[in-house]
C-alpha cells in the first residue's frame, strides 16, 4: 500500500517525501515538517484526477467498508456509482451519452466528495463502536482524547495511512489536533472527533488527486 | 502559495482565518472574483443587464418540414411527383388565424408511439413568439452535427453558444453554464481561453442533482453546519502543510480545485440551492433529513406534468430554476436516445428523432410534440415569473432566448405514396427560436416545393433569398447577436432582430 502511494505521485512527490525525512521515524516521533521555502513546487504539475471507482475502491479499503456501505442518498441511491456518478468523473453512455468522462472536476464535486466522505466516516464510527477496525485508540463513547495522548496521535496516524498511505508530519497532527474541541474550546466527543478527522483526510486534495 | 517563513500551527491558522475571513467579506460582492478578470471585456454582472440562454436539443435530427415549414401536396408543382416526396396532404396542415407560420396536426398512425402534446397546440399558444430560420448544416454525423448546432460550426473560436452566454452574462453565478444534455450537445466547446466560470457544469440526474450542492445536508447524522465549516477551515490547514500541496501548490488542476471549494461550494450552500433545486416531491423525501422540494415545485408541475416521473420535463424545471435563483444563465436540454415511458405507453422514441430511420413522420410529429410540451413550458413559467423573483428586474422572459436546436434535416423524399417511411440523415433544414429580442410570427428564408429543400435569407433585412444558404455560423450569430454576445466574425444577422 505504501509503495503503491510512492509510485503514483511520480518522481516529485517522492523526492518531497525523502526530503521531508520519509514516512515515519523509528523512535516513534511524526515526522518533522519543513518550511514551505525548503520544497520545490513540482514542475511537472500534471496531476490526475481520482475518478469514482478509485475513489470508491480506496474509501471502502481505506476504512473497510463494502462499496455499497460507504453512503446512500435519500436512503436509496448509490452516492458514488448513482447520484454523484458523473460529479465525480464518471462517465453515462447509456442513458445521457457521455462517453468520456470530465477533464476536470466540476463545481459540485468537492461538495459531493464531502458527502460521501461525511457518511462513510460515520457509518465507520458507529460501526466502530461495536467492533472496532479504523479507530480502535479511542474510546467512541467518551470525550474526544487530549492532544498529547497516544489514543489521538495513533487515530491520526492510522487515518493517514490508510487513506494517504504514510505517515503525517507533526504540523499536520497539529492542525488536526484542533478537531478535538470546539470554536469554544470545549472538547467534543469522541466520535464527533473521529468523523470529522476522517473527513478532513479524506477530502484532501491529496486524497482526490495523485 | 509561497510562503517565506516556518510557521507553526497556531500561527498558521490564524493566517488562514484571516485569509478565508476575507474571502467569505468579499464573497456576495464578488463570489468568483478569481476568475472574473478573465476573458470577455465586456462581461457584465450586472443582473439587470443578465440575458438568459436555454438551448433546447431536438436530438436525432427534427425535420423543419414536418414541423413548422411543412409543404401540402397540391403545391408541389405540377410535373414533380408529389407523391415521391415528403408533402403532407391539406387537413394535415394548420395555421392559425393571425400566424405568419403554419404546422403539421397530429398524424393519424404514430406506429407504437403515444403521441401527447402537437405541434398544432403549441403553434396556437406561441405563433407570436415563434421565429423560423432555414438553413443547412455541415455534417450528417450525430455527434459532429450536434457540438456544431452548438458552436455555430465553430465560428466563435469554437466556444458554445451558452459558453458565449455565460463569458458575458455569467462570471459571478456559482453554475453560469448548466448542461444537462447528451452526445455531441454536452460536448464543450473547444476555446482554451474560455473563463473557467463559464464552462459547462454538467448534469446527469436532474432530479437528483440539488443534492450535489450541499456538502452535508441529507446526510444521515450530519454535523452542525458550523461544526463542519470549522472542520472544513483545518482542512484547508492541512493543505496548505502537507507535502503534497507544498508540492503541488502550482498545479493548475489543484488550484483550480481549491479555488472552486473554497469560494463557490460555500456560495451554493449560502444559497440553499439544495432546497431551491430539489425537483423531488416531499413523498419521497425520507423525513429526517432536512431536505425539502423546492418551493416552485407545484408550478413545475403545473405546466411540465412529467416532473416526478420524466428525465425530459425534468431537465426543463432544473433549467428554470437554475435561471430563476440567479444561478445559472445558460442552460442546456436534450432529449436523450433512450426510450422514454409514461407507464406502459412509449411517449419518446427510442434514438429519439432518429427513430425517423423506420418511422419518419411518427417519429416526427410524436417527438416535435415532446420537444414543445417543455418549450412551452419553460415560455408560460418565463412569461410568469419576475426575474429573481424581484418585480424591478421584469418578467425573466424579457430577457431569455430559446434555441431549439437538432443534429441535421432528414430526406426530403419517399417512396410513392407511402406514408410509413423512413428517412436518412439530410444537410437541408431549419432551426426554432423563440424570445421577444426576435422578430416573432416569422419565417426567414423559405421552402423549395418542388424539392422540400429549405433556402436562406438575407441575414441584415432578413429578407428571404432562394440564393443565399445560411449555415451553422449564422444560426449561432442570430442568438449572438439578440443577446449582445459579440465575437470577431460574427455575422450581420440585424434582419432578425426585433
């Protein structure tokens, strides 16, 4: 799975990746994040778009959930291979005739993409609660952990690695870190922290393109 | 994107709010700001200037001569064989008392067909509005046919026609250009400098489409919006720290994809699109989700009673809402090539117009009657409602143009009294406008009774000429040019003008 994330991004991601000291240290430690005038902006910036069935595939691997599980629209319609097919870089040649699918996203497909991301990480919270797979460091009917806890710091690491296959820079623990309380500065709940750090991952740019 | 310094998290939020804080101050002055200094220099976006576009496809090719331009047998001239050509007899043919403009009544056999709404219905109701223009096309090729019906054969650096349209009218509306058409008529134009807000935003379901405006609500157990718009502003954060967007901050596509979700989904959201779109009945919406229909529902099925069961009335209702909620200022419709039902009954042909193939008039008069029933209803809700729902702005037709465009004509002959021909594809046809920036009740150029075959006009007087042929560049000026749209090379169409 790794060395799949590796390939994909070619030669730019992976020399940013080396330069950002790899995919974990052995002690333990995230990563250190350099500043953003140490790395190079790629110039070779042909990136692809991660179509539906890519999207659907990674999702349902990513928190192991079958496709048909990860969200429905109105409680009927497939919200990936359905409602939001074309959204998301499907193409319709039986019934509207599009053959090919987009050259771009449209407007609507990052507010699909939320969808679909909101649903799925719910349906893996409360699944979670019985039979823990994807968040198993934390206690789903409790607080949110704090910051400096293992149960948060494993959380994060195990959503970056199942959706970006590697390991997150400690200034991206960071930012995610501000999930786990409110504007008010109160802690939220745990599961409301799990879904909402599993969305923030999955609808990166880093997860819809490669 | 550069940034100069380390920063930390705290330190880098805080720039984030600050930067996404100006964003949202900016947002209703200008939403697509980023993309506004692109193209068009007269591009407007003003609503009191706005024009509104809907490009409604006759798919398959729809014969103007079994339509709107039909010949009766006893003006075929004497010494032609009548009977070996495409001319109805005399009580197939209406014209109402007033119109310049006459149309063929329901045949008697339409094969397996359920004809519904006619011709003769509708050009009753819009004979005033309505504006004929003969003319050839290019190509017999579906696909080519089509994106050409659309690019007036490319004159406009290649851009559609609604493209045009939303470059001048649309560069602040969240969805400018909407197509929810098929084949060569959802095929974007091929201008690479076109603004990025005036590309096409294309639509598969239109009953299902408002769902893609909103990013959470419908969700079963959804967070608060602004628990979400929190969670949204981190994700930003994480961008704009993680290797891959230091490493891609460039990238055009990304960028681009950044810009769209940052500013125009939250614009959508703010709009509750979701609601104003949603075509689906309040029965068929689970409860619990906070989704409601839109509250013109009952008007959509009012004047396009097919709305909860039929893709084609469904595609015209999203077409006037877009344009009524100041969403959209282009729309594109198309029949599409599947069958259409209405329980057991086929009341649209399987390849559409091109079912003319085995069955040339019933595919015709069935199909011309389905293509109408939506333009006339998109006519009636446009004639009804103010635009924006503010009575200063006057009535949204006022400002609208319908182009009924198709692929192509169909042959102009048969074999000798048969009445249950088919027909191959035909260069020679005819295109429907209607709007009151047109000379209405009008034909312009004519038809060759001794051979069907259509002729052109003089585009500045709009004075008909048996030798003059107007093509797929003067259609698309015609709409041009009502519309104020200008281009290099578009033609003098002032004779059409009302």
């Amino acid at each position: 799975m790794k060395t799949q994330r590796i390939i994909f991004p070619g030669v730019a991601i992976l020399a940013a990746s080396l330069a950002f000291g790899g995919c974990g240290d052995d002690d333990g430690t995230e990563p250190e994040a350099p500043a953003a005038d140490e790395v190079a902006a790629s110039t070779r910036n042909n990136l692809v778009w991660k179509r539906y069935n890519v999207i659907e595939r990674d999702l349902s691997r990513a928190l192991e959930l079958a496709p048909e599980e990860l969200c429905q629209e109105l409680g009927t319609f497939g919200c990936i291979r359905e409602a939001h097919l074309v959204t998301l870089g499907g193409h319709d040649p039986i019934h509207q005739g599009l053959y090919e699918p987009l050259a771009e996203p449209l407007v609507t497909t990052s507010l699909a993409l939320d969808r679909i991301a909101l649903s799925a990480c719910r349906v893996r919270v409360d699944l979670d609660r019985t039979t823990p797979v994807v968040f198993t460091a934390l206690d789903l009917d409790g607080p949110a952990p704090d910051a400096e806890s293992e149960a948060f710091s494993q959380t994060v690491e195990s959503l970056y690695r199942r959706l970006l296959s590697r390991d997150p820079l400690a200034t991206e623990v960071d930012v995610i870190a501000d999930l786990l309380v409110d504007e008010q500065g109160g802690r939220v709940s745990s599961a409301d922290f799990a879904q909402l750090a599993c969305f923030v991952v999955t609808t990166t740019t880093e997860f819809l393109f490669v | 994107m550069h940034h100069s310094t380390r920063f930390s998290r705290r330190g880098w939020m805080a720039g984030l709010g600050g930067t996404l804080g100006a964003a949202a101050g900016g947002l209703w002055l200008n939403p697509r700001r980023v993309f506004a200094d692109e193209g068009d220099p007269n591009a407007t976006t003003d609503p009191a200037e706005r024009r509104l576009l809907f490009v409604v496809c006759a798919t398959g090719g729809a014969s103007i001569i079994d339509s709107f331009l039909p010949v009766a047998i006893d003006e075929v001239p004497s010494g032609v064989d009548a009977g070996s050509l495409n001319a109805y007899p005399t009580d197939l043919i209406t014209q109402p008392t007033g119109s310049n403009i006459r149309g063929v009544l329901p045949v008697p056999d339409t094969n397996f067909l359920t004809p519904g709404y006619s011709i003769a219905e509708f050009l009753g109701a819009h004979y005033a509005d309505l504006t004929v223009v003969a003319h050839d096309v290019t190509s017999v090729n579906h696909q080519v046919a089509q994106k050409r019906a659309l690019t007036g054969a490319g004159i406009d650096r290649g851009r559609t026609i609604a493209e045009a349209v939303a470059a001048r009218y649309g560069l602040d509306l969240p969805l400018a250009n909407c197509n929810m058409a098929t084949e060569g008529y959802v095929t974007p134009g091929d201008d690479a400098s076109l603004p990025v807000a005036a590309r096409s935003e294309i639509i598969a379901d239109p009953r299902m489409y408002a769902m893609s405006t909103h990013g959470s609500r419908g969700q079963l157990a959804a967070p608060a919006t602004d628990v979400l718009a929190r969670a949204r502003r981190i994700r930003e954060g994480l961008e704009e720290v993680s290797p891959f967007g230091l490493t891609y901050r460039d990238a055009p596509l990304r960028q681009r994809y950044l810009n769209t979700r940052s500013e125009i989904s939250p614009q959508l959201e703010a709009m509750d699109a979701i609601t104003k779109l949603m075509l689906l009945p309040s029965d068929a919406i689970p409860q619990n989700l906070g989704v409601s229909p839109s509250p013109l529902g009952d008007a959509m099925r009012t004047v396009l009673p097919g709305v909860d069961r039929d893709n084609w009335h469904q595609q015209g209702a999203l077409a006037f809402l877009l344009s009524y909620y100041g969403l959209s200022c282009a729309s594109t419709i198309s029949l599409r090539f599947d069958p259409s039902f209405d329980g057991d009954a086929i009341v649209g042909a399987p390849l559409a117009f091109d079912f003319s193939h085995q069955s040339h008039r019933a595919a015709q008069n069935v199909m011309w009657g389905r293509v109408l029933q939506v333009v006339d209803g998109l006519v009636r809700l446009l004639k009804e409602y103010d635009y924006l729902g503010d009575p200063a702005l006057g009535k949204m037709w006022d400002r609208s143009l319908i182009y009924v465009a198709s692929d192509f004509g169909r042959d102009k002959v048969r074999p000798a009294g048969n009445d249950g021909f088919g027909t191959g594809h035909h260069l020679n046809n005819g295109s429907v406008l209607l709007s009151p920036l047109l000379r209405g009740n009008q034909v312009f150029g004519g038809v060759d009774p001794a051979t069907l075959l259509t002729y052109g006009f003089d585009g500045r007087t709009g004075e008909a000429d048996p030798n003059v042929t107007i093509r797929e560049g003067e259609v698309y000026s015609v709409i041009a040019q009502a519309l104020d749209v200008d281009f290099p090379g578009r033609r003098d169409m002032s004779g059409l003008l009302a």
